[in-house]
C-alpha cells in the first residue's frame, strides 16, 4: 500500500481557492452603481421571491431550510460557484448580445490570470505523462472585417483528465494545463495538450445538497476554457466543448451553444485528435 497520503479535492478548498480568486480581481465597483438602480433591482427581485412564497405557499419550515443553506453557502466558499453556474449564463447572454464575432460564454470560477506566456505553437504546461487524448487545438485571431490581428493572445485553461483544476484541487502542479499563448503575427496559433473530461462541480458541500435535494445531475460536458484578446479589439470570453460529449445536450451551467461545439478529427501526426477554430474579435 502506498504510503503517500492524497489529499482529496474538497467542496470547501475549491470554493476557499474560488472565493479568495474572485476578490484578487477586484472587479466589484459597488460606488458605480447608482442608487435608483440599485433600489429598482433589489426592489424587483425580492418582489420576485415574493411572489413565489404566495403562489407556493412557502412553509417556515421551508424558510428556515433557506436561511441554513444560505449561511452554509458562504460558509463553504461556494457563492462564486453558485452565482457562476446558475446566473452568470444570462448576465454573459446580455452583456454580448450585440457582437457580431464569435460567441462568448461563461468564465466560471476557475480563471486565474497571468498565466505562463507561451509561443504561438505551443504545449501546455503538464505533468510527465499527463492523463488523457492528446489535442492540438489550433487557428487564427482575426478581427469582424477578416483582417488577421497581429499581437493576439489566447488564453486558455481547462479541466485535467479527472475532470481537476490546478490551483483548485490538491496534487496539481501550479499552471497545470493553463497558459497565455501569443499568437504569430498572422494571429495563428496551435496549442498541444490533452482533452478535457467532464467534471461534476463539487458535490460535497452547499452547491451539491442544491443538487441532490432537487433531483438535478452536477456535470459539466468536457470543455475548452478561453479568453482571446487583440490590441484594438474587444476581449472574448468563451468556452468549447466537443461534439457528442456526455451532458453537451443538459450542461449544469446552461452554458452551450451550437456555435461552440468543435468536432475534432484525427491528428495529422498520428498522435490524438485535432480541431481548429478561429476567434473573430469586434473591434473595441
Ligand atoms: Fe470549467
């Protein structure tokens, strides 16, 4: 028997790890927000929960169950979870319903910046024989009227082959499958790593007692996390996912759409597969 005890990947680490990530950005600006606004939303939205404890006339009991879950959620770190798989898909709907590139989706709660810059042909950073189908995902960075955009860079990170993010989960090496790719100077890039499983979001804590108490599944289909960039363009925020997958048809986090689902075929040098799709930015 092995004498190296492996920490297991907990709901509360993850959702610690999460938590701490999303304050690092600093991206909350509440003095922008202005008053009326706020007092129109809030006001709407517990008009909202109102209206669902009349028509389904809400028990105390039920209320309480509320109130515990919502002190257990931040208890576990897990509200950048909860917020990212059930909301964010609408506030990302609306926020690019009027570009004419390529379609963004989700960021999740798993984005770290600054991740190792890498040349615009590329292997991930990963462990000595590192899990899983080996992929080449590889294309162009062009801007909406087709011009290849010099000085572009795909970001990308993604799951391992346990469905496991670095920096999230014990036992993976820092910037494990993550990295900043800059691309040549006709924007192509092609990027060696391994294909992504599907993944459950944790199921251990708040997030995952949602889920049993409700009858719901927890998996995500295998995806492609991405953020491609251009000097005078708009940053895209995306997410691919391969086609037959399991859980591309019924994604927890509502976060497929058709134009994001790649086909890849076999790799012209024999190893794994290969797919290429291109990233057309709107200009800033
Ligand atoms: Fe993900």
């Amino acid at each position: 028997m092995s004498d190296i005890i492996t920490e297991q990947a907990t709901a509360a680490a993850s959702g610690t790890a999460a938590t701490e990530q999303f304050r690092s950005k600093q991206r909350t600006q509440a003095a922008d927000v202005d008053t009326k606004r706020v007092d129109t939303l809030v006001s709407e939205l517990l008009a909202a929960a109102h209206d669902i404890i009349r028509r389904h006339k809400v028990t105390y009991a039920e209320y309480d169950v509320l109130k515990s879950w919502l002190i257990q959620v931040g208890e576990d770190g897990e509200w950048p979870l909860f917020l990212d798989v059930w909301l964010e898909h609408v506030v990302e709907e609306v926020a690019n319903e009027n570009r004419e590139g390529s379609k963004g989706t989700i960021e999740g709660p798993y984005y770290i910046p600054d991740a190792p810059i890498l040349a615009a042909e590329a292997t991930l950073p990963m462990r000595d024989g590192e899990e899983g189908t080996a992929l080449l995902f590889q294309g162009q960075v062009r801007s909406v009227d087709g011009t290849p955009l010099s000085g572009a860079t795909v970001e990308i990170w993604h799951a391992d082959n346990d469905g496991y993010y670095s920096q999230f989960a014990p036992n993976l090496p820092e910037w494990n499958l993550r990295g900043t790719v800059v691309a040549d100077d006709r924007g192509n890039f092609g990027i060696h790593t391994i294909e992504p499983a599907p993944y459950q979001i944790p199921t251990d804590g708040s997030c995952g007692r949602l889920i049993a108490a409700a009858g719901w599944h927890a998996w995500r289909p295998a995806h492609l996390h991405l953020k491609a960039s251009a000097p005078g363009h708009q940053l895209i925020t995306t997410q691919l996912y391969f086609k037959g997958g399991s859980h591309v048809a019924d994604d927890i986090a509502s976060a497929v759409k058709p134009e994001l689902i790649l086909d890849p075929g076999p790799a012209a040098d024999g190893d794994g597969r290969e797919v290429t799709y291109d990233f057309v930015l709107d200009k800033a």
